[in-house]
C-alpha cells in the first residue's frame, strides 16, 4: 500500500466546496471518479482543508491510499489528462503511509482578495469582493493586532461548523495595499486590499467573518478597538457580515 501525496490548485468558482455532499458537483467528488479511472480503486481523498463554494486553492494539499504500481509522475500526468481545466495537479507524491495532509499541517495560509473600488474588471470579478465604499485603511490595519494569537474565535465561526475547539491561534495577520494587481503578468488599476492569515487551523467560514468584520471598521460602522469585545463575547452576532468566497484563497499549507 502507497500514500500519494498531491499538491492541487482550482478555480472554485464552478464548484460547491471541496467535501463530496449530496447536492452539487466538489472537487474532492471529482478528483475521486478520476482516481479510480487511473488506479481501479475506489480511494478516498483527503484534503488539507475543506474549502467552501466558491473558494480557490493555489496550493491544496491532499493524499489517497493506493496498491497501484504507477508512478507517482504518472499519476500526476493521468490525472491532468483527464481533470477539467480548472483544477490541476501541481505535485504528486510518495509520502508517508501515516501522512495525513489535515492533522500533520502545522499552519495553513488563506489570502483574500478586495476591489476597493467603483469597477471592477471582467478578468478578476470572480476573485475578488468589490467593495466601492471609502475604507479607513489605518483602522483595519489596527483592528488586525487583536486578532492575531491564540483566542477563542466563535465569534467568527458559522453554524454548522463541526469543530469541536474554537480556539485557534493566529500565528500572522496582514493588509496589503496595491494600486495595481497582476493576471497574467499584465497590470489592473485599482484599489485592491489584500487580507493575509496563517493560522495553526481555522473555524469554518472563520477568515471569510473576519474580512467581513475588518471590511465594517473601513466602512466606520465598528471602531477598532471594539473587535477585542467582538472576540470576548463568542457572539457571532456581534461580528461582521461573511465576506463572499470568490475573493478567498487557499494559499498554501505548510508541514
């Protein structure tokens, strides 16, 4: 028996998470029925993180058990010979038998992605928030400092979510400004924010609830300090709207 070890990225925008559920196409769904086209089997794939509809991955990590004797190399070509062209196989892998891509992860980063401003171009609508509003930039840059650390974060974590501990810790929080981004090493003007969070693991649509949350300080419908006493009262009433999942990414996960 082997480990296979994949590296993926995918463009969610077309898919309804990565976790097989009963209604709706998943990558893990897809990746799945393409593993065992290749291999015979019917492996289960487990993924670093179970991003939701709509989110992207530039380096999700996964693993499946498997008797076949194909290569690694192979593996990885058969499967992008055959994957839609939205998701693809960046690495593949012999790891460990007792690899396992979620609890050996010592901290996942997520990147997210605001338009701050009045259009948006057509080539990155489906990866960013546009947000026209006026943001106060300062504000968000300190409300940040009292996220980052070890807390209790129900404040920020949707229903629904399985988690049994809703303790995390933060281990670094950041906000980028840039009047430019790149697609395709061509240059879009705008006001573009980009929102930065390593964390040892993270609540279900928890880092979309904090950019949510950050993105109301901008607005100054919440004073910064305040997000100290939204983080203390476990309250997810308290804290912002969800940000939507087209301007989050999985960024990378680190062993």
């Amino acid at each position: 028996m082997r480990n296979i070890k994949l590296t993926i990225q995918y463009d969610g925008t077309n898919y309804n998470g990565w976790q097989i559920q009963p209604n709706g196409i998943t990558i893990q769904e897809i990746l799945q029925k393409n593993i065992k086209k290749i291999t015979g089997e019917d492996a289960k794939l487990i993924g670093a993180g179970r991003t939701d509809a709509g989110v992207h991955a530039i380096g999700q990590v996964a693993s499946f058990k498997t008797s076949s004797g194909l290569s690694s190399d192979v593996i990885k070509r058969a499967l992008n010979a055959n994957l839609p062209d939205d998701i693809r196989i960046l690495n593949a892998c012999d790891a460990e038998l007792d690899f396992h891509p979620r609890y050996d992860a010592k901290s996942k980063i997520y990147v997210y992605v605001i338009s701050n401003f009045t259009v948006i171009s057509p080539f990155l609508y489906r990866y960013a928030w546009k947000v026209p509003h006026k943001l106060h930039f300062e504000d968000m840059c300190n409300a940040i400092e009292f996220i980052r650390g070890r807390h209790d974060f129900s404040a920020f974590r949707a229903s629904g979510c399985s988690a049994k501990n809703p303790v995390r810790t933060v281990f670094n929080i950041s906000i980028e400004k840039s009047d430019t981004i790149h697609f395709m090493d061509i240059p879009f003007a705008g006001n573009f924010l980009k929102v930065r969070l390593e964390a040892d693991a993270f609540l279900r649509h928890m880092v979309r609830n904090i950019v949510g949350t950050i993105v109301e300080i901008g607005k100054g419908k919440t004073k910064s300090e305040e997000i100290r006493e939204i983080i203390n009262s476990k309250d997810r009433r308290l804290a912002g709207p969800t940000a939507p999942a087209r301007g989050l990414f999985l960024e990378e996960i680190n062993y």
